[in-house]
C-alpha cells in the first residue's frame, strides 16, 4: 500500500512556509479570528502542512498554495491573538489551518509569550513531527504546568484509514501515536495537558472502541478524553472529497454540529 512520506513532505514545505531574519522565526499565515471551539478561542490559521487529508477544511490554504497569506514574527502573531483576546473576552488562544510544528522555533516563541500573558495556548497538531522528534516534544513538556494543551489529531482508528483519509503511507499512523507518548514521556499531564482527537467518519463507533483499546495501552488516561471528529460537509470540502475520491460513512452538516464538538 504506497504513500507518501509526509518527513519529506515538511522539508520540502518548511522554506516555503518559515523563514528566518535578523535572528528572528517568521511563519506564514493566512487569517486571524474569534471562533467558538473549545468554549470560545482566538485563531492564528498557518500556511502549510506535511499531510495531504482528503478532507482538509483548510486544504487550499494548508496545501494547495503555500504562497497565500504573509509572514510574521512571533511578537506579531502573540499581539494580533492578546488584541483579539482582548475584544472577545476569550482567555485560550491556538494556531491551526496548518501544521504549527512547521517552523518549530516560531511555535515556541509564539507559546512563550502567549502563557506569559495569561492566557492559555492550544496547540493543534497531526503529531508526526512530534512522534519522530522527541527533543520537540521536551520543548512543548517544559510548558508544563503552565496553560499548554497540545491536542493530537490523529487521522484514523487504524493504518488502513490513515492511509484511506490521508493518501500518506500507513506506517505514520504509529507515528502519531508516538507524538502521545513522547509529550506525556515530556511531563504532559494526560487528558488535561495532551489528549487525542481521531477522525471517525470511516468508522464511527465501532472505530472508537478499537482506539480507545489503542490509546489505554500507551497511557490509561489518554482514552478518558477522545476529542471524536467527523467530516464537516462545507462546500470546499465537498468540492475536495469529489476531487480525491474520498467517500466517508458518517459526516455532519455545517449547520447541525453538535455542541459537543464545538
């Protein structure tokens, strides 16, 4: 079963999406927002990712053009999310879009000065960097205790629906569950500090309790708090999922998202 290998993928898309000047980390961004996940949350959305999902929300900012949107330094990112912090009254701020491990020291800045203010910082992640890299996953664990939440967003129940939802070769479904030992190895706390999402459109239910069987057997308190997934059925997205052939069992429309997942 051939695939792609998304390591190669993102040392091919890092200089496009990350770049360095006067010894400063500058990412590439696409938008800023206010949204209502997790209760109410300020956006930073990257440019660039080192997966190709079939389902991808943000697939034309995140893959199909690199060179939309604009770079910025940390200092930049951290005041445009405290402003919208700020207006909002929300006190969690994330970068999403794209893969926020591109670019790792931009991250890290952006981490530091965004809990230094008070606020909480989620990182969203497909995880691959952070199963084959473990002194990244050390970097993040140091924000331990601090207001850092790393959500894992893991592409499938098993390598067969990686493979089926991603194109990717199946072997780096693993690999994202190496991301979830190497930060709860860190010092994460499990379930509160790092914690797993999975997509289940091909599987549903019957999918989450071959996962959870997964998840309980790298640390028992990662299968106490699932974050399920499921195909938003945008417009773009229906234009993706007719362009790649992906046909999911179990979508939710835009207008019919359960609370929960919000």
């Amino acid at each position: 079963m051939p695939g792609y290998d998304p390591l190669e993928l993102s040392r091919a898309v890092e200089p496009r999406v990350y770049v360095e000047r006067d010894g400063a980390g500058l990412r590439r961004y696409f938008r800023f927002r206010v949204d209502r996940w997790y209760g109410g949350i300020v956006t930073g959305d990257v440019v660039g990712c080192n997966m190709r999902c079939k389902f991808c929300w943000a697939w034309y900012f995140t893959w199909g053009s690199t060179d939309c949107g604009r770079f910025y330094r940390a200092d930049e990112v951290a005041a445009k999310l405290l402003e919208l912090s700020r207006r909002s009254g929300y006190r969690q701020a994330r970068l999403s879009g794209g893969e926020p491990t591109i670019g790792f020291r931009h991250l890290l800045d952006v981490a530091e000065r965004i809990l230094s203010s008070g606020l909480s910082f989620v990182v969203e992640t497909n995880g691959i960097l952070l199963g084959v890299r473990e002194d990244y996953s050390r970097a993040i664990g140091a924000f331990r205790g601090r207001g850092i939440e790393v959500r894992v967003s893991v592409k499938g129940t098993c390598p067969e629906e990686f493979h089926e939802l991603t194109g990717a070769d199946p072997k780096f479904w693993r690999v994202q569950l190496e991301a979830l030992r190497n930060l709860v190895e860190a010092g994460l706390e499990p379930a509160r500090e790092v914690y797993p999402a999975v997509m289940l459109s091909l599987s549903g239910e019957e999918g989450l309790k071959r996962f959870s069987g997964v998840l309980a057997s790298i640390h028992p308190e990662l299968s106490e708090l699932i974050d399920e997934e499921y195909i938003i059925l945008y417009e773009h997205v229906k234009e993706l999922l007719k362009r790649t052939g992906l046909r999911p069992r179990y979508v939710v429309l835009p207008g019919n998202i359960p609370k929960e997942m919000v």
